[in-house]
C-alpha cells in the first residue's frame, strides 16, 4: 500500500473530504475544518479540486462511462472519487502534469485500500489523456439534455428552469453555477471600521471592489489570510452580497422589535443588529440549538447585544403576542438553488419532490409570521432559491386575498445577471386592522 506522505496533501485533502460529502456532509464546513492544516498553495488546490468535481462531477461521470463502458453506479465510491479528481485535473486544471494527475488518482486507490482497481484507473486516465477531445455533449440531440451535459446539471433542474425562465436563462443561470463566485464581505461596525480595514487590505495587495448588489459590501480577491485574519477577529463578516442586501432590506430602526424567524447561523441577523447601531431589538429565533451556538459566538466577537437569542419552531404557534413587532423577517430554510456556485453538492442532492416539501414549509412558517406583524409594520420573505414554488407561489398562497398586507417591492438577484447568489427578497406593509 502507498506511504500517505507520497500523495500531495491537497489531493488526499480533497479525496477524504469528497468521501465525507459523499455520505452527507457539506463541503464548505469540511473545507473551512481543514484549512489550518494545510499550507497555502495545497489549501488552494483543494479547494479547486472539491468545488470543481462537485461542480462538474455529471459531466466526469459521462466521461468515465464512455471509457470504461460501465455505469457510473457500478464503481465502487472510492474508486469513482479518484477518477473524478483525475479527469477534473485533466480537463480543467491545464497547469497540472497529466503524469502527476495520473499517477496520484492511482495513488489515492491505494490509499483506499483497493489495490485491485489501480490498473483500472490508470488505464481509464491515460485513456483520457490520448483521448483529450472527447466531449460527452457532441452526440448529444435533445436542447434540454445537451444543456445539463455541458453544464453538469441533473436534467430535472435544467427542464424545471427552462419551463419557468426560458432556455437561454436557464442555459446562462446554469453556466453561472460553474463559476468561483467572488469572495464579498461587509466591514463590522463604524465607517471608521471600514477606513481601517480597506487600509490593511490594500496595503496587504488586495484588490477591493465596491458591490453594485449591497451598499458597503465589497468584493476582494487576494490575501486571504488577511481576509481570515480580519474574519477571525470580527473586523468583517464575509458574506455574499445578496444576503447582505436583505438585511438592509429589513432595515430596523433604533428602538423597533425585529422578528427573525430562521436566524441561524446569524449573518443577517447580527447584520441587522449591527446597522441599527445595536439599538433595535432582535428576536433571533431558530428550531436549531446547534446552530443558534454559531449565532452566540458572532454575537460575542461582533460585540453585539440587542440580539435576544431564542428556540422555537417557526412552524408551529409563537409564544409571542400578536401584531408585537415591527418588522418580521422569513428568511426560510429552502432548497439553496441560488447558492449552487457555494454548495455545488446542493445539485446532486436535491430531488423534484424536495421543492413541494419546502414550500409547504415555508408556508407554515409565513403563515405564523403573519401573525407577528403590527399594523404599520412590515413583513420580508426572502430566500436563497430560485424557484418560484418556493418564492411566488408561497406568498401567492399565503397573502392571496389579504388586503391587509400592501407589497411595497420584489427583488431578484441572479449569479449570472449581478454575480452575486441567487436570492429573491419581497417586503409588504401592514395597514390598519
């Protein structure tokens, strides 16, 4: 069996954390977990590495079925995984020795303890290497199908948004999914804050970049360990520019009663917090006492204390006293269809029948948080999803009818139009009971 140490820590790095989001862990806790032990340019591999099979890993898989006229479903994980990692290199990462992706893929089957399918995997990638033209898409008639081939995408997601937006939205939206999104954060506290910070960045040779999506949040790219530095020691928060936005969406005043339904794991909500001046109170609730945790730890290094951390289940009957809040805020558990750039595993997880089930959901919740709202109020859904049922159709149910409650506006971002996540946000007013 192969010496560990022969492998390069970014490859076994990768490996072991596909294995793990193979069996239901989600590769940004598992990339942020192994970071500290890895040096710089192996964190950035792996990095690449993770993202870019999960990103492409529909289309790996039709290449490894074409070389080795197998069903994907017949290989064992491991050995699968190992292919992948392989081909990705082969195919996307052009700086990298086709010796080197080669051989560690073997390497890393024997890490496996699966000695047996070496030969297999070797041929099969220096197959790829000789055969570098081959495009699974070529043959490929159907529109929709030719579609998720080339953009690695279950063929349900491609047909589902194709109906809603068109092809070509669907086509762009997905392309964009294929995309490193932009690393974006938002400067903690004071504009003095921001003055400092921007310095240590720019001086650290980042390149900054204000966002056209949220005001004061910005784009950067470069020294990440300042960025971590800075993160650690809650100077900023990173945080997608979209998801920025709903807070400033919310925008709570000093003195009102802000209701969070779906808190965790809190960057809206300390968001929230922190743009009142910490002068607004904040309900944080969550069903989640491990996540709520996350929520405490930023309110401490944030130095945040108008957040009232609270457990409750948002589908069920508050213990609050109706019409008692200002604002209320559903920013709902969905199925993250905007985020597939971030969670790209979210594409190969999802089923048709998860949608229907999350909207039902967040119906349940809008309808108590429906119940929170004081005259003169205002009530925000948002979501980090794309589907209608989950966005359109949930408010449609719920407020149909409800003259009460006045929609002032709607607000979609997309990946591929503002290159920020896909988030669909919709505030209305409450008038006189």
């Amino acid at each position: 069996m192969a010496k560990v140490k022969e492998i390069s820590p970014a490859r076994l790095a990768a490996f072991n954390i596909l294995q793990q989001v193979e069996t239901g862990a989600f590769s940004s806790v598992l990339l942020a977990a192994e970071e500290p032990h890895l040096q710089p340019t192996d964190r950035a591999l792996c990095h690449e590495l993770v993202l870019g099979v999960l990103r492409w890993q529909g289309y790996l898989d039709k290449i490894i079925e074409h070389f080795s006229k197998r069903s994907i479903a017949s290989l064992d994980p491991a050995v699968r995984i190992a292919l992948q990692l392989g081909l990705y290199q082969l195919r996307f990462l052009t700086r990298i020795p086709a010796s080197a992706a080669v051989n560690e893929s073997v390497s890393l089957v024997r890490v496996a303890r699966l000695t047996s399918a070496t030969a297999f995997v070797n041929a099969l990638l220096r197959r790829a290497v000789r055969e570098a033209e081959y495009d699974p898409a070529a043959a490929v008639s159907d529109p929709l199908e030719k579609i998720a081939v080339q953009t690695s995408h279950p063929r349900w997601l491609i047909e589902r948004w194709a109906t809603a937006f068109g092809v070509a939205e669907a086509e762009a939206f997905a392309q964009a999914n294929n995309v490193m999104p932009p690393t974006a954060f938002r400067v903690v506290g004071t504009k003095a804050n921001e003055s400092k910070v921007l310095a240590k960045l720019s001086v650290a040779g980042a390149t900054l970049q204000s966002s056209d999506v949220a005001q004061g949040a910005w784009r950067v790219s470069g020294s990440t360990s300042v960025l971590r530095e800075l993160s650690t020691a809650g100077e900023i928060y990173l945080q997608d520019e979209a998801s920025q936005l709903v807070a400033q969406v919310v925008d709570a005043k000093p003195g009102e009663r802000v209701l969070d339904l779906c808190a965790a794991p809190g960057g809206k909500t300390t968001q929230i917090a922190d743009l009142s001046g910490d002068r607004a109170l904040i309900v944080a609730g969550d069903i989640s006492a491990t996540r709520m945790n996350t929520i405490l730890t930023t309110m401490r290094l944030h130095e945040l204390k108008s957040i009232k951390p609270t457990l409750l289940d948002a589908t069920e009957q508050l213990s609050f006293a109706p019409r008692s809040f200002d604002k209320v805020l559903v920013d709902a558990p969905c199925s993250g269809t905007g985020t597939l750039r971030r969670n790209p595993e979210i594409r190969w997880r999802l089923s048709p029948a998860d949608i229907p089930t999350l909207a039902e959901q967040q119906k349940r919740i809008l309808r108590r948080a429906v119940e929170m709202v004081k005259p003169g109020g205002h009530l925000i859904y948002s979501t980090c999803s794309v589907e209608h049922d989950e966005n359109e159709q949930v408010i449609q149910d719920v407020l149909a009818g409800d003259a009460r409650f006045r929609p002032l506006n709607t607000i979609r971002t997309w990946p591929h139009r503002e290159g920020s996540d896909g988030f669909f946000i919709a505030v209305f007013k409450l008038g006189s009971l």
